[in-house]
C-alpha cells in the first residue's frame, strides 16, 4: 500500500482530502503544522507529500527545502496563494507540482496519480472503476454503459466517480459541492443539482438496470446497486 503524507493546518481540507487519498487505496498519515511535517517526512518513507504553504511553526516552503536535502520524495504544494512569484519558488526548490485552492479534491488525486505515474510508482487500477454495467477510466475521463461511450463532461465525469466509488454512502449538496468545486465555491448547492440532472440525462440514455444514482430526499445523492429483477 502507497503511503502520503498530508499537511496542512486546514482540518476541513486535510479530512476531505485524506478521505479521497484513502479511497484511492493510500495509507494517510496527516499534520497540521511544518515542524510535524518535516519530522514524519524524515521518518515516514512516504511515497507522495501533499505540503500547504502557510502553515504554523514552519511554512511549507521551508518544509520542502528541507525534505529536497535528503529526499526526492514527490512533493505537492498547496496554497491560497495565487502570486506567480509563489508558484515558481516553490517549483524551483523542489516541489514537483502547485495547486492553487480552492480546488477539486478529484483534482488533487489526479495529479498524484500523474506524478506517480510520471515516475513509475502508481498501482494498477486505481484510476479504473467498473460495478456492472458501469466503467468509468479517470485518467482518460472516459465513461461507457454496456460498452458504449458516454459523452461526459470532466465536472460530470468527477461527480458520477466520486458517487460510484463511495457505494450506497449519502452525500449532501454541500459536501458534494465543497469536494468537487472547492471550498471557496461562491455558487450554491443547486450547481450540484444542475449537474445531477445532465448527468442522469446522459446516463439514462443507456439501459443500466444494476445500478442507478438515488435522490434521498431532504439530504442528498447516493450510488445504489440494484436487484437484477428490478
């Protein structure tokens, strides 16, 4: 099993985003400081860093200049800070890639994907989903029903994964809102009903009697798995 690290003093970020890195199969170990960061670094034989910029009794700037001494772990950066100043320091003392939030968690788990790829350590599978008549390819963002494609935009691609991959578990709006458009979405919750509906337009254009994306009423969405007789 992939081991990341994930550090940042947001708790609601490090939850979602260690939520999503244990559904992609990681092993998750998380902090909310740079000095924790820097020591589980040293220790923790870590296969990818997710490292926040401004955080408490060390940045992540320093975090990462420290690890490049003695690692060449992967490393990615994560900051509110929008300043191509910013963005290219931390490429050029090691970083292998930036992310700017608010973001997509489904985002951030394809860039580690790609970077894992890149250097020929990503397991098999993790980027494929399949439950019955249903497949669903994220490193191409491509969907099929029954073998045939499905034309789905990325956002839709993003939210049919997230529901499928999280079998018969709720999601509110706003948890599904937050995880797919980022935290600092200044929308509402009804972008996540907008595109529940193309998205069941698209997918109800072919027969999926297995499976089917459920309404609960007064709380949210859900992927369910139905009864063959149904």
């Amino acid at each position: 099993m992939q081991k990341i690290l994930i550090a940042d003093d947001n708790a609601q970020i490090v939850g979602i985003l260690s939520d999503y890195a244990k559904k992609e199969g990681f092993a998750v170990t998380t902090v909310y400081d740079g000095e924790n960061a820097l020591e589980l670094a040293y220790d923790g034989n870590f296969d990818i860093i997710l490292l926040d910029v401004m955080m408490p009794k060390m940045d992540g700037f320093s975090v990462c200049r420290e690890i490049r001494k003695t690692s060449d772990v992967p490393i990615i950066m994560i900051t509110a800070r929008t300043e191509d100043f910013d963005r290219i320091m931390g490429l050029d003392i090691g970083a292998d890639d930036y992310i700017i939030k608010p973001f997509s968690p489904s985002e951030v788990m394809a860039r580690i994907r790609a970077i894992l790829r890149r250097i020929g350590k990503n397991e098999v599978g993790s980027e494929i989903f399949s439950q019955g008549s249903l497949l669903i390819n994220l490193i191409e963002y491509i969907t099929k029903i029954n073998n045939q494609k499905i034309p789905l935009t990325k956002k839709e691609t993003e939210l049919l994964w997230t529901l499928a991959t999280n079998q018969n578990k709720v999601f509110s709006r706003d948890a599904l809102l937050n995880s797919l458009w980022g935290y600092d979405y200044y929308g509402d919750n009804r972008t996540v009903d907008t595109h529940i509906k193309r998205l069941r337009a698209k997918l109800d254009e072919t027969d999926h009697p297995d499976w089917d994306i459920k309404t609960i009423w007064g709380v949210g969405y859900k992927f369910e798995v139905l009864n063959d007789e149904k």
